[in-house]
C-alpha cells in the first residue's frame, strides 16, 4: 500500500495527497507534518518497512470539504485519490487514482465561495514584451482572453478580475513583476507551469478540439499569438486539475482591454466601489447601495458592471433605456423580482451537473428555477427597449428540462444518490415493481412472524434484521423450550436465541434483492436524467445569463426608484453638468435626508480645473468622490443621484485621496502621495476625470506649494494633459491661479463663523477660501485651549510676512517659462519645480550656485541655509 502511495505522489509532488483508506483520507511524510501543522489535527505514525515510523495524518472522509477548503484558502494544491473499486470485491490490494486536483482558482464547493462574486483563475504569457491574458472562472464557464501591451496595463486587468489563482511561464515569473503585492496585498496564489504548457502548436489544438473549430480565426483569435498561448495553456491545467469534461467552459470570449473604463487599485480602493477602505466590508460600499438583485447571478453581474464601466455611449444608452423602462413600469418589475426570487444559481449548478457531483436536491432545485422562466418570458414580451428585447428572445424557457426533471425526481429527495428514494412513482415501471415489493415485504414479514407465534405458542417471537445475519426469528430463553425442530440457530445471545427458517430465507432474498437492485436502478435512471440536462449546458448558461442580465437591470431601477434618482445624458463633448449631486452611500448613511447636494460643472475649455479650498471636515472629499461616482454609475448604466445630470464619457478615473506609509516597501507617505502622482500625470489622457486632494502636503509647505501649483499647470495644459479635475487643496495661495490661467476656477466650501467656533455648511460656492481654518477644526477635535490659543498667536506673527503678493507675481510670470518647457514636456521633473524657479534674487541664488557642498561641514551648511532664508525673508 506505501508503495502505492509512493508512485501516485511521485506524480503529483506539488500537491498535498489525500490517500483514501477505508472511511479516512490519509496523509503521509512531509504531507502530514504540513497538514497537521495547517489543519490542526494529530500527528501520528506509520510502519511502512523503514527504520522510523512514517509520519501520518488523516480526515473523515464524509468532512473532508471544510478541511479542504483551509488547505486550499492558504495557497495549498491537494490531490483527492479515490479508491476505485469496493474494497469487498477488489482481489489484492484496492485500486487507486487521483480523480480531481484542488486548486484556489478550480474549487467547486459553493459553502467555500461568495456566491456574488466569480472565483477566476487567470493565465499570464510573457512574450515578446507583450502579455497573452486569458481568464476562467470554472464555476460558472466564464472563459475570456485577451492581449495588453505593457506591465501597468496587466496590473489594472489583474485587479479588475481580483483571481485567486494565477498562472504563468517562467518568462513572466522572471519578468521583475511585484509578485510580492499579488501575494500578500491581494492574496493571490501564483504558480509558474513547466513549459511544455506553452507550445503553440498544442495550445492551438487543444482550443481547436475542445471548442470544435477548425481553424482559431473562427474562434477569433486569428491575431492573437500571445492570447492563444494564455487561453491553451489555462485550459489544458484546467484539464488536467479537473480530469473530467469541461463541456460547461462552451465560449471563449474574445475581448479588447479598451472597452472598459480602467481603474487602477487606488480609485478602486479610495471610491469604496465595492467594498470600504477600512473595514473591506460591503456596507458602505456603492455596491451595497445599488445591489438589490434577486439571484446570485444577477449579484456577481452587479459586481462586473460597477468594476468595468462601458465607454461606448451607445451601449450605456441601452443599458439606461432597460433601466428607465424597468422604472416606469414599477408593477411588472416587482412581479419579475417575485418570480427571480426563488431562482437558484443556474451558472454553478450546471457546473455540478456536468462535473456529475449534483445530488437529487440539486437536480430540485434546478426544476423550481426553470418553472419561473415561461412567467418571466411573459412579462418581458411587452418591453420595447432594444435589450430588454435580447433578453427576451434570448431566453430559453427549457420546459423540456423542467418536465423531465419534475416527472423523474420525487419532490423531496435524499442527498444521497445510491440509497434510493430519489425516483417518482410512475417514470419507470421497474422501479415501481422493485418498490411494491420491498414495501409489500414488510407485510409478509408480519404475516410470518404472526403465523410463526400461533404454530409454537411463542407470544414474544420476533422477526428482527441486522447487516450481519439478515433477517431472523428471535425467541427469549424463557420460551426457549417451545421452539420446533425445523427451526436452525444463527446466534446465541445472552437472553436470546436467533433463528432461520426456510419461508423467512426465501422472504429475505426475495426483499434485500428487490432493495438492492431498486438503488442500483434508481442511480442508474438519476444519472440518466442529470446527463441529458448536461447535454444542455449552452443552453442553460444563455438563459442564466439573460436572468441575470434582468436582475441587474430590476436591482438598478429599483434603487434609482426608492433613491430619487434621475436618468443621466450621456455626451461625447467633454461636459460634466451635474445639478443638486449627492453622494449615493453618504446620503444613505446619513438620517432624515440632510444630505446637502451640490452642482459640479466641468468641461474641456475654460471649466478645466476646480480647484476646491475649505477646512478639514467640511466635505471637499466627499463632493470630489460623488462627482467622480455619480460619472461612474451614469457609465455602467445606472440613474444617478442628481436632479440633473448631463455626463460627457471618461476613458479613465483618477483619484488621489489620503496617503499612508507603506514601510514593507520602504516608501514613507510623501513618496506614496507622489508614486501616484506620477501614475496619475503618465497614464491620464484628456478624456479622463482626475480626483486630487491634498497633493503636496507630505512634504515642507513651499515645497507642497511648488508642486501642487506645478501639477495644475501640467493638467490644464491640454498640450501635456488637459483633463477635468476637482483639485481639493489646503493651499488657499492656489486660489491666484484663478484668472492666471484660463481653464482654472475657484471653488469652497461655505463656512459660518461664529467667534471662535465654525459651522460647515457643506455647500460648495465660487470663489476661494481665504484660510484653512485649521485651529477652529482642531478645537472642534478637542486640542486643549492653551494650544490653540497659542496656535493663534504664532499665526498672526506669520501672516505679517505677507507672501501673498509675491505668490501673484509667480502666478503671472511663472506661466510663460511653463509653456516653454511644456515644448520638451517629457524632460519636465515635476517634483523639482519649486518658488525658486520664478524667484528672481540674482545673489541667492548665485550663492546656492558657487556652495562647494563636497566641502561643507554640516553645522557650515546650517549656517549658510540660515543666512539665505533671512536674505529672503527681509526680500519678502
């Protein structure tokens, strides 16, 4: 038997082999020293022909699932070996093989899963510097691949798609990718495959074969070379981890990374899309907020829309126009959302049923989520919008299947599929013979057993059954004395004596065979039902995408009904006109509607750039994020909450919100501010919408100055960028930019004073704010008295240096030596620019010039910054 094992574990080193043995899933050497320490069971031993114990572990078998989603949940492979024949029957030893390999991305246990979320694995192919992507999700046969040219690109499709599991080549494993970010920040487990996985000639034929085509151009992938590498490649692993038809995986989707708006992990993160920064909750979320559905597809579809906005104008008007329809016609979606209700997962179970691991209740519940579809059908055949439409002639109502189901499988089934039970009365004439005669046995059983006490006299004879000796006459000793000659003992117990007679021989072949040929067939005519559902499956996934489709569209109208909020247009011009926007979590979390909205108006010419000042606390994020929320939900097809709304369509949104240290990687708070400052200024184009806040103020005030003030440049610049921002900012100095630069505009928040108190009254007006009010906020915090006070003090000493005037002068001189050097922008350092360049103090900065800082003691070098900032205090 260890021999065994040692040969199937030399096929499978990289996996953890669960070895059944009897009732037990074994584990053996360094498997068990790993799974005892994981799974937290004991350690025990084995003698297997070495001079030690060979270290052993083992599992139930009926609870193997939850042991083997821990292993599984922390990066582990385990490798299930069956025994293949019953161990009662089997000659030697019992035969063994692995028939499925668990991985994080191939689990199939829907207990272990979100149901509102997809588990996908995804293959990476480095190639040529270019990237084949293909993406699964086994669970429902979602199969998608694609092509991208660069590292950030793949960066923004891996957090799209968030997989558990990637898969690669060495090329890409070597490629300098942050792994350790996928590892440990987003929990994705990654293996790089033996390169006979990546030759592309077999990855070309395994597509072909599984998908029936002939040549790959039929299958879209004519101009793909990397992408039919990613897309074999996965579906040969899936092959080999799942060892079993994959006939559910029955579309590859062939997909363009730029039909989506990008967001990259800090938008994702910083506009709580769908779950919050802090607790990674839902509530909270915009998710939480707009996810009314009905079914788990339709909740997981939910969850695509918001984390892949549309970008084609086009699309989102259809998406708006099912959404308005559902809308308006608030009888027949409630009646829809009645009859989604009790529509179970389709797209997972159909996975089960094709992986032949459905049980009866399975099979039930696939029946009572088809008898929905011919009523919602009905519903939808009076829609006019063109999706709602689709969705109507896509959607098989598969009565066929219902019936079959529904004649086949008694309404409440076992779990189990061989112990009978599971066949209605009526499908199937044999089964019915087999049952009336195991059901007619009982009463010839008490027949005998009657006519057995009348002939001896015995009053306490019993006929009694165990799996050992079948059935048998039992007699107490009292009566011991009255039992017949043709009576033959089976068993002496203490009390009693165990009989057999020749008529309760015949009864028991003639019951325990009915019985025993009544389960065989009944698993015979289960299997037979659930095989031709399995025929299926392109047919079943239509309809369960068209169901989810619908739910989505409800859950949408729903909330835009209950939520007041209004259709958006959608325009390709640039304008962003957003009347009384509100925020749609914050107004949810706040009580009795004080939810003040606000306007938003942007546009590509003289309504660039807002920038927006105002204290701390008083709502500048919170209006930034709703703007940058309401232009995301108008993009996935959603009413939005404003009074009106008119949305030109991004390509990408930015934001910038708060910072932290991140000291695993040695980067302190100013370098991750600016990290993503430079992704923002790189990657934005004039299409997007950027969210800034507080930029710069990481660093010393002149210097956060200097770049915050070098960064709107940059941005309204439409030969560098030109994109629509809201520039939230403490540096009220800014607000001279406003008539320095033509696309420019100031905005604040509205305060009310009140001695030394402030109340905010979260209203955005034009203009800029004068001061930042940071010592009324700090008392409002609760810093003691003595502090502020003093605070005030210091304060008032340096308003008297006054740079004000001179930050006017920097705003008029500063923009022509800026558009010069936008001529060669590529050589601009953003992050050098600072007051200096527009200083014009000769002797300064000569003097900065001619330092011989090779030569210069630390307290020499003090001494020298001393003098120049008095030389230009006294300037100022």
């Amino acid at each position: 038997m260890m021999q065994q094992y040692m040969e199937t574990k030399k096929e499978y080193p990289d996996c953890i082999l669960f070895y059944r043995l009897g009732d037990f899933y074994e584990m053996f050497f360094d498997d068990a020293l790993t799974a005892s320490k994981e799974l937290e069971i004991t350690l025990t031993g084995k003698n297997c022909g070495l001079e030690e114990r060979a270290p052993m572990c083992g599992v139930p078998y009926h609870a193997v699932d939850s042991y083997l989603n821990r292993l599984v949940s922390r990066g582990y492979k385990v490798a299930i070996c069956e025994q293949m024949e019953d161990p009662a029957l089997a000659k030697g030893l019992v035969k063994r093989e692995v028939v499925r390999i668990v991985t994080p991305g191939t689990n199939l246990d829907t207990q272990a899963l979100d149901e509102t979320k997809n588990n996908y694995i995804m293959c990476v192919v480095y190639i040529a510097d270019r990237y084949g992507l293909s993406v699964a999700d086994v669970t429902t046969g979602e199969y998608m691949v694609t092509e991208i040219e660069d590292s950030e690109k793949l960066f923004d499709e891996i957090y799209r798609f968030m997989p558990s599991e990637l898969v690669c080549n060495e090329a890409f494993y070597m490629s300098g990718m942050d792994f350790d970010l996928l590892k440990d920040k987003l929990g994705i487990t990654i293996y790089s495959l033996d390169s006979w996985y990546f030759d592309d000639a077999i990855c070309a034929r395994v597509l072909k074969e599984h998908f029936h085509a002939g040549t790959l151009e039929g299958l879209g992938l004519g101009d793909y070379d990397g992408g039919v590498i990613a897309a074999g490649t996965l579906l040969q692993y899936l092959t080999e981890t799942q060892k079993r038809d994959l006939s559910h995986i029955s579309h590859l989707s062939v997909y363009a990374t730029g039909k989506y708006m990008l967001l990259d992990s800090s938008t994702r993160r910083n506009l709580e899309l769908c779950e919050t920064l802090r607790e990674k909750q839902k509530k909270g979320s915009l998710l939480w907020v707009l996810d009314k559905t009905k079914t788990a597809m339709g909740a997981r579809t939910l969850r695509k829309f918001i984390e892949q906005p549309l970008i084609d104008k086009k699309m989102i008007e259809k998406r708006l126009d099912a959404v308005e329809e559902l809308k308006k016609n608030a009888i027949l979606r409630e009646e829809i959302r009645e009859y989604l209700s009790p529509i179970y997962d389709l797209e997972r179970l159909v996975c089960k049923i094709t992986y032949q691991s459905a049980n009866p209740r399975d099979l039930i519940a696939f029946e009572s989520s088809l008898s929905m579809l011919p009523h919602i059908k009905c519903i939808l055949q009076d829609m006019q919008s063109p999706l709602m439409k689709e969705l109507y002639e896509s959607m098989d109502t598969l009565e066929d299947l219902c019936s079959l189901v529904k004649n086949a499988i008694k309404e409440d089934p076992p779990i189990a599929m061989k112990e009978g039970g599971i066949i209605r009365d009526g499908y199937n004439e044999e089964v019915d013979r087999l049952r009336s005669a195991k059901s007619d046995g009982k009463d010839w059983l008490a027949k005998l057993e009657t006519e057995e006490r009348e002939k001896t006299g015995i009053k306490n004879l019993r006929i009694r059954y165990n799996k050992v000796f079948g059935y048998y006459l039992e007699v107490t000793n009292s009566f011991k004395n009255l039992v017949p000659d043709y009576y033959t003992r089976k068993q002496t117990l203490a009390n009693a004596e165990r009989y057999i007679i020749p008529e309760l021989k015949e009864l028991e072949d003639t019951i325990l065979g009915a019985e025993d040929k009544l389960y065989a067939l009944e698993y015979q005519l289960y299997s037979e039902v659930r095989d031709a559902i399995g025929k299926e499956v392109v047919r079943i996934q239509n309809t369960a995408k068209a169901i989810a489709m619908l739910d989505t569209y409800a859950s949408l109208a729903l909330v835009a009904e209950r939520n007041n909020y209004v259709r958006p247009k959608m325009n390709e011009r640039g304008i962003i006109d957003i009347k009384d926007g509100r925020h749609p979590v914050v107004e949810k979390m706040i009580p009795n509607d004080m939810f003040i909205a606000n306007d938003t108006y942007l546009n590509d010419k003289k309504n660039r750039i807002s920038v927006i000042t105002g204290p701390n606390m008083a709502g500048k994020s919170t209006y930034m994020r709703q703007t940058a929320l309401i232009v995301l939900m108008a993009q996935i097809g959603s009413f939005v909450p404003a009074s009106s709304a008119n949305i030109g369509v991004v390509d990408r949104i930015f934001t910038r919100v708060g910072a932290s240290d991140d000291l695993a990687s040695g980067q302190s708070t100013f370098m991750v501010e600016m990290t993503e400052v430079a992704n923002i200024l790189r990657n934005a184009t004039n299409k997007s919408l950027l969210i800034l806040d507080e930029i710069g103020r990481g660093t010393s005030t002149f210097d956060g100055l200097s770049i915050a003030w070098a960064v709107i440049e940059y941005i309204s610049n439409s030969k560098l960028l030109g994109a629509k921002t809201l520039f939230a900012t403490h540096y009220h100095e800014l607000t001279e930019l406003e008539g320095k630069i033509d696309n420019v505009n100031n905005y604040c928040i509205a305060v009310k004073e009140k001695g030394d108190d402030i109340i905010f009254l979260r209203k955005i007006i034009k203009g800029g704010a004068d001061k930042s009010y940071g010592i009324q906020v700090a008392r409002l915090a609760g810093v003691p008295e003595s502090v502020t006070n003093r605070a005030k003090e210091i304060v008032e000493e340096l308003i008297q240096t006054d740079i004000t005037g001179r930050i006017k002068d920097i705003a008029v001189r500063g923009q022509e030596p800026f558009r010069q050097k936008a001529k060669h922008y590529d050589e601009v350092d953003l992050t050098q620019m600072s007051l200096f360049d527009t200083v014009k103090d000769d002797d300064v900065i000569r003097e900065i010039k001619e330092l011989d800082l090779a030569h210069l003691t630390p307290i020499d070098a003090l001494n020298t910054l001393y003098q120049l900032q008095n030389k230009l205090k006294n300037r100022w």
